[in-house]
C-alpha cells in the first residue's frame, strides 16, 4: 500500500518566514512599528513623552502636549523726567527776594524750593547768605526764620516810626487781662480754661474767646479726664513775637517773685 503522505498546508507566516529568511531589510525611511503585543513592558514609543513627564507637566499646570507659551515682552519704564537747570547764584538770591517781598506768612524752605525747582540743600544756605547781608549793610528790615519758616520784617528800631504810619491813631493793643492769659497759655499749653483761671484767679472765658477770634488762641483736642477743651497758641502768636518755635521763648525765673513757693504754698 501507497504511504499516505499528509500535505501540512502552507500558511503565510510559514511563507513569510521562508522568504524573508535570509533576506536583507526592506529600504525605507523608518523601520516599522512593533505591535501591542510584541512591545516590551514600559517601552516608550520614540518621540512620545513619557507618563513621568506627562505627569509632571500636568503638576505643573500644563500639558505635555501642549507647546509652552511665548514670553511676554516687557514694559518699558516710564522715563523720569529731566531734572530743572540749576539757576546761577545771582539769580536764585533775586527769586528768593522777589518771593519773599509779596509772602504773607513765614515760608519754609522746602516750598521755596519746589517753586523754584531748586534742590533745597541750596536754598536753605542762600537764605542764610541773604539774611546776614541785610544785617551787615544796616537795611530797616532783615530776614528772619519764625514760625518754621522765613519772612521779612522790620527792623526792632524802627517800630516808632513803623507802628506810627500803621496804626495811623488807632489802638489795637492787647489788654493787659488778654496778655496775661496768653502768657498762661504760652507757658502751659496745652492747658484748659480751667487752669487758666485758677492761675489767674478770676474767669478768663471771655478773654480765651478774644484770643482765639484774633487767631493767637486755638483749640487743641480735650483733656481725658474732664473732657474739658485744651488751648494752645498758634503759628500767628509765633509770628507776631518773631520766634520760630515757643522753646525760644524767655524762661519766667528771672520775672517770678522771690516768694513765689510761699505763695504756691498758701494757694493749695
């Protein structure tokens, strides 16, 4: 009998596999793709990101497949501006003249200076030079810092003459209860209406009123004990007694009797 020859059939992987055996790669750009499921386990596909770095990029408030984004141009500075030419010696004394001549009250010397646009470093020693030429060449009026600032006024010597042509007869002169109060109140402030009169010994309501209608006398807030309004002088006061601040006001020992703590005494 014949042997049965059993004819194992030809499949294409076996064909595949006979053919390409052997045989040098296919040209072509790239190689091809491994399948799922001949990819090796943690295998990442070339040019893909990673899921470290996926993960990452999301912690970071991005996407890995997201491309990052274009810096923002900067803003520019705003250009300071060019500082004011500095005015020549003859001609910053005549500016500080000519202001000086039509103030009203005494100016500091940072205000002179942004009038001028001038740094104050030179102002303040030219107000200097100003005020010791005037003293030096004997003029009926100098320059003078009071009240924190500088003004011009007349000379002590010449207040005869000065307080004739302006007061021309009429008497604006404090009396002598209105200047006693404001010594009070220069020497105590802040100090009540209270304290004032029991220093006086008699009521000084309405002198305090005076005083304060004729702007020597201000009201300063209120005692927190009593509530009771606090009085202290003004920049006017300041001006009026040519003194810069009431430290350069004269002390009161040389004016007080000798008696004086026997009179303290006998009072409590």
């Amino acid at each position: 009998m014949d042997e049965l020859t059993v004819d194992t059939p030809v499949t294409a992987q076996h064909v595949a596999a006979e053919d390409l055996e052997g045989a040098a790669p296919l040209p072509g750009p790239e190689s091809p793709r491994l399948t799922d499921e001949s990819r090796e386990p943690g295998a990442v596909e070339p040019g893909a990101a990673s899921a470290d770095e996926r993960s990452g990029a999301a912690a970071e408030g991005g996407s890995a497949d997201v491309p990052p984004r274009q810096a923002v141009g900067r803003r520019r500075a705003p250009v300071a501006p060019e500082p004011a030419p500095e005015l020549p010696d003859a001609e910053l004394r005549g500016a500080l003249e000519a202001i000086l001549l039509v103030v009203d009250e005494p100016v500091s010397e940072l205000v002179l200076a942004q009038v001028l646009e001038q740094p104050a470093e030179r102002v303040g020693p030219m107000l200097d030079e100003i005020a010791a030429g005037y003293a030096a060449a004997g003029h009926g009026f100098e320059l003078r810092r009071a009240a924190g600032g500088w003004r011009l006024y007349t000379r002590p010597e010449y207040a005869t003459y000065v307080e004739r042509f302006v007061l021309d007869g009429q008497s604006v002169r404090l009396t002598q209860a209105a200047l006693e109060t404001l010594a009070v109140v220069a020497y105590k402030q802040p100090v009540t209406r209270s304290r004032i009169s029991a220093i006086r010994g008699v009521n000084c309501d309405g002198v305090i009123r005076t005083l304060v209608t004729r702007g020597l006398v201000e009201e300063c807030g209120t005692e927190p004990d009593s509530g009771a309004f606090l009085y202290r002088t003004t920049t006017l006061f300041l001006e009026k007694l040519g003194l810069n601040t009431v430290d350069e006001l004269p002390p009161l020992a040389p004016f007080l009797p000798d008696d004086v703590e026997e009179l303290a005494d006998a009072t409590r």
